[in-house]
C-alpha cells in the first residue's frame, strides 16, 4: 500500500470528486460561467483541504455541459492552492490522450504539491472525444489498454523502449520529469461490472469503482472479483488499494438532502446522458445498504462504514457538485463532512 | 403528451397503412396529443455501434432522440422470417437499457400468414419488458387478407385499431397519474 501512498492504519480515505460538469441551476434556470465554474472547483478544493479532507480529483469530459477538459491545468492550479490534500484525475481518458504527455503533466503536478498528484485512468463513458481527437471508436478496447500499459511503463522505468500499434516507438526515451517519490499512484478506473474490475486485478493494478446507486452487495461482488482475479495471477490484493466513487451529499435531514439533489441529480443525468434519474430508485438510495450516500450525516457515517465493513477498500469518494448545485450548499457539505462525517469515519476505522 | 408511431421496416406497404389509420385515429379523437410519424423507410439509421443515444447524429441521433422524447410509442412491425425485422430490432439497439421506463408502448403487426400470430407475444414483448416498458398488452394482429390496395378492407381490424390507440391513451394518462401519485410520496 506504501508504494500507493496509502497508511491503513490511518483509517478509510475520504475524498470528493467532480466531473467538471457545467450545468444551469434547474431551480432557477440560470448558469454560472465557465470561468466562474471553474474557480469555484479551486476554491472547493481549496475548503476541502481545509477541512482534513483526503483527496480531491477533477474529470476530463470532452462535450458539451463540461468544462475541465483541461483537467490537468486545473489540478495544477488546485495543486498551487493547497497544501495536505491528495489531487487526482476522475477520470483521465488515456485511450485519447498521449501517455508520455500525461505522465509529463502528472509528475509536475506531483512536483508543485510535494508528491500529492495521482492518476485514475479511464476508458470514457461517452465517444465524442474520440472524433475530437483523432481516433477510432473501433479500437476503443485496445487505445485504453496499449496505453495504459505504457503509462505504467514509464511510470516505473525513467528510461523507456517502446513499440506499439497507436504512437511512435520510444527508443531510450527519458520521460522528464519525474515524480518527487520515484513513482505515482496510478489506479484504473472501472465502471459497474464484474468483468473491467477482473481485468484491472488481472493487471495488479489499484482499482477505482464507480457506483451511482444500488445495492452496496452488487459492487462487492466486482471487488472480489478483482480480489481474486489479481490473487490469480500473482499479485498480493493485501497491496492493492480500492477506491469507490458514487453521490454523495449531506444536509441536516435526509428528506432535506433529497431535496436539495434530486432535480439537479436528475436534470443533469438528461443533459448528459439523456435520460433522468428515477425518483422512485432514488428514493431507494436513502436504504442503509444502498451505495448512494445521500441524506443527514448520521445515515452517510452508518452507510459509509458499512461500505467499508463490506468492500473493506481504502477510499471512498463523493461526487456532491453534480448538476449545477449551488455553491453555497457545496460549502455548507464541507462543514458537515469536517464537523461531523470525517470525524466519526476516522474513528472508526483508524487503527487504534 | 408526445405519442411516436414507428414503422419498423423498409419493405412493403401494409405497416405503413395500418400506421397511418392508427396516427389518423390519434389525430381525430386526441387533438391535444404531440404525433410524430417515424416511418423507418424515410430514414437512413445506422447500425448501433454502442455509444450513447445522444451522441449519434443525422437520421440515427433524430430518430433515437424523437423516441426518448415520448411518453407513447405505437410500434408497427411486419414479421420477417418468423422474427422482427432487422431494422426495428436495431432501433432498440441504438436505446440504452431502460429506455422505455415511464413509457407506454403498443403494438401492431403485419403478417402474410396467421401462423406468425404469437411471435410479438414471444420476442417482441420480452424485448419491451427488457427495457421497462408499460406495455398495451393487447396487440392488433393485422393478415395480408385483411388488405386491399393500400387499403384496410376487414371493419374488425379499424375497430381493433381504435381500441388500440385508446388504450395507448387512458393507459399514458393513467400511468403518469400513478407516477405522481406515487412520486408526490417521497416529498423531494
């Protein structure tokens, strides 16, 4: 786990992430700038560094309603204003992007924080970006896997020789420069199903697993799965971190919280993926053994140990921005996640 | 409320004239109702490739959206070799998985033999059901017979087809009053 920068001892990680989204306020129909948006994901950073907050990472979504397709300009940025949190990608679409490119952005991002910059390494749920950028949709498979082979190439070796089908070959390539410890953590990241969380514990390589809603039973089975596909052939899962991602947001009730998410939730699902979030599957998310960890911070404590008691993975983080939700509501979660949520997560799950 | 008929198929006539007597009786005795017409003979849709719905664009991205949009879709289907014609089936395959959640969906089929009479009830509905559909339960099974020159000859079949497009309505209406019922429970 040290090679991933992660103390178990220290209890369960806790983190927030945004998908940069850019999104009108359903409530009141307007939307903020792109600029302004922009500034308020560094500033949420920011607060959530403030508050003891573990980690924050940004999303790279090339379409419309986004707006950190940059993402990495942005982190440096984030990287710049703050001092303790870790900074990652949520994710980086490397089957689009080139490695050497990213890991040269990633390692001085690692360099201006002192050594907090991660990579979560994705295969992108929408395709525009692969017209946008150059690329085959046909291949979408084997982009992602040639390279992130070669992102964790040159992440363990400075010295890198290379040959592949989608870039030129590296011949005693030195890739400059590199991170303030030696190495990233770079974790892949996984959507619902079994068979990408067996592929990334296949590879050894730490799993990042999202999950939006349903039972917290159905994700533990794609844990496991990547537990024993990576025990399968030769790694130790005892050194493979776990992160999950999925909704998070906390008010003084849980009726209050639904309130103040369900419509940008569900706005946001249409504008970006076409259809809305069921009221009736989200209602269903306020059930102790529902991933959704929505509602008063004494539910989201109870849900998240739980999480922790069942996948017993190493960080947990929330996505609470979604949709155009206003920022003075994101500042009013941070307080309640510093006060209350962090406190009681880190008791309980620190070594004592 | 948005009602799409789709008609499933490039080939032949008779869905297409049992879609227009269905859109024609929806226009007649549902003024209110938003109707759009997708007769997949005008309309050049491409194979689904797996992306999202919303990320197709020309005849595919209008087609794929228009349905999304609706409240009620009236399919209009001839069977082919004992099966759904290919290109209705690769409608559903261009919609995520529960595309017709909180949709109504009805059914009426075109056949040159009554031997093909349970094939919607075998793969046609369970595709539907598959992706969340409130389904008219009753479908109108429409023969060659039943046909003249572009024209519906058997009265049985019209009034069949009337009850059809009624039950598509009162079942929508019905179905989102259900919804906001049920919906207005939750109190968010």
């Amino acid at each position: 786990m040290e090679k991933y920068r992660i103390d178990p001892s220290k209890g369960l990680e806790f983190g927030l992430y945004t998908l940069g989204d850019h999104i009108l306020n359903p409530e009141t129909g307007n939307r903020i700038s792109a600029q302004q948006r922009l500034k308020e994901i560094i500033e949420l950073a920011k607060l959530a560094d403030q508050a003891g907050i573990d980690f924050f990472s940004v999303g790279e979504s090339h379409q419309d309603f986004f707006t950190t397709q940059a993402h990495t300009v942005v982190l440096s940025a984030i990287a710049q204003a703050t001092k303790n949190i870790k900074i990652a990608s949520s994710s980086t679409i490397i089957s689009t992007l080139d490695p050497v490119r990213v890991f040269e952005d990633f390692a001085t991002i690692d360099l201006i924080s002192n050594g907090r910059a991660e990579i979560i390494a994705g295969r992108a749920s929408r395709v525009g970006l692969f017209d946008l950028l150059g690329y085959n949709i046909h291949d979408y498979e084997d982009l992602f896997e040639e390279k992130f082979e070669l992102l964790q190439k040159i992440n363990e070796e400075e010295v890198v020789n290379w040959n592949g089908q989608f870039r030129a070959p590296l011949k005693n390539a030195k890739i400059l420069p590199r991170p303030l410890n030696g190495s990233l953590p770079i974790w892949r990241a996984v959507g619902g199903t079994p068979t990408s969380a067996i592929k990334a514990g296949f590879a050894g390589v730490p799993m990042f697993l999202a999950h939006l809603g349903g039972p917290v039973s159905v994700f533990k089975r794609s844990i496991d799965a990547y537990r024993s596909a990576a025990e399968n052939n030769g790694h130790d899962p005892s050194q493979l971190p776990v992160a999950t991602a999925g909704f998070f947001y906390a008010a003084d009730t849980t009726l209050q919280a639904q309130q103040e998410t369900y419509n940008f939730i569900n706005e946001g699902m249409k504008l970006t993926n076409g259809r809305g979030f069921p009221k009736q599957h989200f209602a269903q998310g306020s059930d102790p053994r529902n991933v959704m960890n929505i509602g008063e911070p004494e539910l989201i404590i109870e849900k998240i140990l739980y999480q922790h008691e069942q996948y017993g993975h190493q960080r947990y983080i929330g996505q609470m921005d979604f949709g155009g939700v206003p920022f003075d509501k994101l500042k009013r979660n941070i307080d309640l996640i510093g006060t209350k949520i962090l406190p009681a997560i880190k008791k309980h799950t620190a070594k004592k | 409320m948005k009602i799409v008929g789709l008609s499933g198929s490039k080939v032949g006539s008779k869905t297409r004239t049992a879609m227009d007597y269905t859109i024609n009786y929806i226009n007649e005795n549902y003024p209110e109702a938003d109707v759009t017409l997708i007769d997949l003979k005008d309309y050049d849709v491409q194979f689904s490739d797996g992306r999202n719905f919303l990320e197709y664009e020309g005849d595919t991205g209008y087609v794929a959206r228009t349905i999304m949009e609706a409240d009620a879709v009236v399919i209009g289907t001839p069977i082919f070799q004992a099966s759904i014609p290919a290109t209705l089936k690769n409608i559903f395959d261009l919609l995520p998985e529960q595309a017709f959640l909180d949709k109504v969906v009805s059914i009426l089929v075109t056949a040159g033999s009554s031997k093909h009479f349970l094939i919607p009830e075998q793969q046609l509905k369970p595709i539907l059901s598959y992706m969340k559909a409130q389904i008219v339960q009753t479908y109108v099974f429409i023969e060659e017979k039943d046909f003249y020159r572009k024209e519906i000859t058997n009265e049985d079949i019209l009034f069949r087809l009337q009850r059809l497009v009624e039950d598509t309505v009162s079942l929508t209406e019905t179905y989102q009053k259900i919804r906001e019922a049920k919906e207005a429970q939750y109190g968010f």
